[in-house]
C-alpha cells in the first residue's frame, strides 16, 4: 500500500510539474505510429493508454484550472487587483469557504504595512457564516519600538460559534457546545544576536470563554469520565496565559522558504478561573436533572503547555536562488502553458528523471509535538487539549483529535509553477497520546496529497490542496492559513 502510494504521487509529480514541449512529443508520436511498434513502444503503450489517462483524471480538476490561471498570469493580476496605496502597502482581498453546512463564510481581510509609523504592520480580518455567527480578528505589530531593537504586538480577536464543540481525550466522540471566545493579548519580543536570527519574546493574554447548551439536546454530555463540573462545559471561565518563547530562524524567505532552518520553543503556564457554573433551570431544560445548581468541582484548573516544532528546507538544483525573477517567471509559465499527456513519458525516462524530480526544488519538512500538563489531574478545562486536525498539520482529515501529548512529522516537496506559485506534494504522520511515555501505533494516522500554494516571499496569500487519509476520504483545503506555523 505504501508503494502504491509512492507510485501515486511520483506520478502527479510528473503531470502537474513537467514543462510542455507537446509539438514535439506529439510528432515523436505521429512518427512511430506509421511503422512497426518496438519493444519500448510495447512496454509503453499501457502507460500512454491506460495509466495516463487515469491519473489525467484525477489531476484534471486542479490542472484544467492552473493551467488557465498560469496561461493567463491570474496570479500575478491577482495581486495586482488587491493592492493598494503609493508604496503598494495595502492589501484588502476577500475570504471565503464553500463547504457545506454552517462553516459556510465569506469575509474579508485588510492589511496595512506602515500604517501609522515605519515597520508597523496591521491586520484586521471579518468572517460572516451562514448561520449568522461571526468572528473578528484584529492586530497591531511594530518593529524597533522606542529606538530600540524591541518587538511590540497586541492583538484582540471574537469568536462566536454557536455550533461549536469539544472533544472527548484520545478519541474522536465529540459534544456539541455553543462557545463565545474573547482574547485579548500583548507580546514584546528582541532579537539576542546581532544577526537576529535567535529572538526571544514573552507575553501574555486575557482569555474568556462563555460555553453554553446547544439546541440539540441529544448531545448534552453528563458522564464521570469527563465531568461538567470539573472540565468547565457549558459555562463560562476566564484563562490568563503566560508565556515565553525561544525562536532561531535562518531562513532565506519566511514564506517561500528553499534554505535554512526555524526553531521554536514555547512554554505557557495558564492560570485558570473558577467555572462559572449551570442554573438547576438550564439544566433541566437540556434534560439533566438536578435538585440544585453545578458549581465549580473544586480542583485547580490551571496548567502548563508546551509547543515545540523543528522545521528545515532543502534547495535541490543548480539555480542560485529557489524564488523566480518576473523574467524567469514568464519564462517557467510558458513551460506550464501546455500540458501534454506524452510528455510525462518523456520526462520519465531514465536520462531525464532525475532533472524532473531534482532541479529546482524544495523539500520541507516539520517535526512538532505540543503537550499540557494539568496542575491537579481531571482539573483542566476542555479548552486546554491540544488539538490534531488540518491545521496541525494533518491535512487529510476534516475532524480533530484532542490529546495531552501530539506528535507530528510533515514532508512537502515543492516546486515553482510561476514567480507567485508552488507546486506541492505532502505526505504526514501524526501520533497522539494520554502519556509522554506512552506512545502506540494503534493512535499513528498519515495523510497525503498535494495542491498549489500562492505567495510572495514575504507574505502567504493562500493554498489549494487536495489531502487524503490512507485511501478513505478526500478533503479540500482552500485557506490563507500557511501549511507550517
């Protein structure tokens, strides 16, 4: 199955990122379909007729339209229509997301370098959902604050999600719970070499969470495994996060990164709130009966948490730099204007294999794991466990688990389609655990795919991708979110 799979992707490699020279192959063709076949005509022929077509297929409905937006420089006119100001400083765009159900949104995201001083930077982002619930995320960061080499960002975002959720430990049952969060937060940060490239930064926030019933009675969860009154559901509490961060980053581009190296290392202790408690009413109305009110169970709530990730990036080729020119990028979208099916048989031979697979090319990869500890066990809030889903990463799946251990390893080979666009191909194994010790295969999950991303060195736009799970399930991911943290 492993093979399978590696074949797979070999082969959306070779369809989506080989450049056209079709006149060519198609006359190499015409030519020996007036002779004899040879012995090589023969082994090919089920490759050309078969295994072509079918991968054609499946590939067609990222290709067709990156093969009309790559023709047409829509990337680059896109970016143009988006931007704004003298200096080009101002970037406003819409987001959206198209899948079914509440999660349906459309918004819009408004970004400002230079705002009110030099090397400021402001962002603020709406989303409006098809089931009028909102979110709104503002923030305000400056570089070199009073004179000095001092990193300042305060930020202030809303979340109201009426059909929110949490998620039992180390499984995938989940409990529907109305959820209005409100943070507000400060961080300063500086650099402790002269070349910048190890910052250490500290902050803090103000964190309230206000949960509450569901209409959907039947997913009240009222059980000693996972008690209300001790994990705070269904009530409000108030966390105030504390936390330092370690960061090395040699990187030659942060968002198009070909060479170096990004280190981070966090730990928060989070002081947490007493739960707010459940009315005897409330409770009834929902079907749990009670003689009095929930309070608070008593335990401490507050605990410790602890993100780590290793990422490095390997540039493969001759070229002296991985992100393109506007001339070498009109140059690389003339290749890509023409994609033709017996081409790929020609960049799979032999001689040509390794230019295909290893000239000018990126592999990525990300090691990260993020634990919580808990102050007093069963004490901490549903908020506290980490989450493993798309955004961790772990692309091929549309849920989440929640755990107090997560470890994950993620590889990307990429390659440029355009001067704003990557190829990509990923593969991800992820691991979750109730125990730092106690790690099994039975909680080991993979996903695959692979999409298109499109960036500027120095800021993410968005990406298109297509993941999987194993061979069960397709997800689409269209986000402006980075595939890495």
């Amino acid at each position: 199955m492993k093979m399978m799979r590696l074949v797979t992707l070999l082969v959306l490699v070779g369809v989506l990122s080989v450049p056209a020279h079709a006149k060519k192959s198609d006359e190499a063709v015409q030519d020996t379909s007036s002779g004899s076949m040879s012995f090589t005509e023969v082994i090919a022929w089920p490759f050309i007729h078969v295994i072509q077509p079918f991968f054609s297929s499946l590939v067609y409905p990222i290709a067709a339209p990156l093969h009309y937006a790559i023709e047409n420089g829509v990337a680059d006119k896109a970016v143009d229509l988006i931007t704004f100001g003298e200096k080009r400083n101002i970037f406003i765009y819409p987001v959206f997301n198209l899948k079914p159900g509440s999660s349906t949104m459309i918004g819009l995201c408004y970004r400002h370098r230079n705002l009110f001083y030099q090397n400021d930077y402001a962002v603020f982002e709406g989303r409006y959902y098809a089931n009028s619930d909102f979110d709104v995320k503002m923030r305000y960061s400056k570089q070199s604050l009073f004179g000095k080499k001092l990193y300042g960002l305060v930020n202030l975002n809303i979340y109201m999600d009426r059909d929110n959720g949490f998620t039992l430990p180390v499984t995938k049952e989940s409990f529907k719970q109305a959820d209005t969060t409100i943070n507000a937060g400060l961080r300063f940060g500086f650099p402790i070499t002269e070349s910048r490239n190890l910052n250490f930064s500290f902050g803090s926030e103000l964190v309230y969470h206000l949960a509450d019933f569901t209409d959907t009675k039947d997913s009240v969860l009222d059980h000693p495994k996972f008690p209300i009154e001790d994990r705070g559901l269904y009530q409000g509490h108030f966390e105030i996060p504390f936390y330092v961060n370690l960061v090395f980053d040699n990187l030659d581009f942060p968002y198009a990164p070909s060479k170096g190296q990004r280190l981070s290392l966090s730990a928060s202790y989070v002081l947490t709130s007493h739960y707010s408690g459940i009315t005897a009413d409330d409770m009834s109305i929902v079907g749990l009966h009670r003689s009095s009110a929930l309070k608070d169970g008593g335990k401490n709530h507050d605990y410790v948490s602890v993100d780590a990730f290793y990422q490095i990036y390997f540039f493969i080729g001759r070229a002296d730099k991985y992100v393109l020119s506007a001339k070498e990028g009109r140059k690389t979208r003339k290749f890509y204007t023409d994609f033709s099916l017996n081409e790929v048989l020609r960049v799979w031979r032999p001689e040509n294999l390794v230019e295909t697979l290893f000239e000018h090319r990126v592999f990525a990869f990300q090691l990260r794991f993020q634990g919580m500890w808990e102050m007093e066990k069963g004490g901490a809030p549903y908020s506290a466990f980490p989450s493993l889903n798309a955004r961790f990463p772990l692309r091929g799946y549309t849920g989440a688990w929640v755990a107090p251990f997560l470890l994950g390893l993620s590889t990307e080979y990429r390659w440029p389609v355009d001067r704003l666009v990557d190829g990509v191909v990923f593969n991800e194994y992820a691991m979750i655990s109730d125990k730092i010790n106690s790690w099994s295969k039975d909680h080991l999950y993979n996903s695959w795919g692979f999409g298109v991303r499109v960036r500027k060195p120095d800021m993410y736009l968005f990406r298109v991708q297509f993941a999987f799970h194993s061979w069960h399930g397709l997800s689409l991911i269209l986000t402006i979110a980075p595939e890495f943290r």
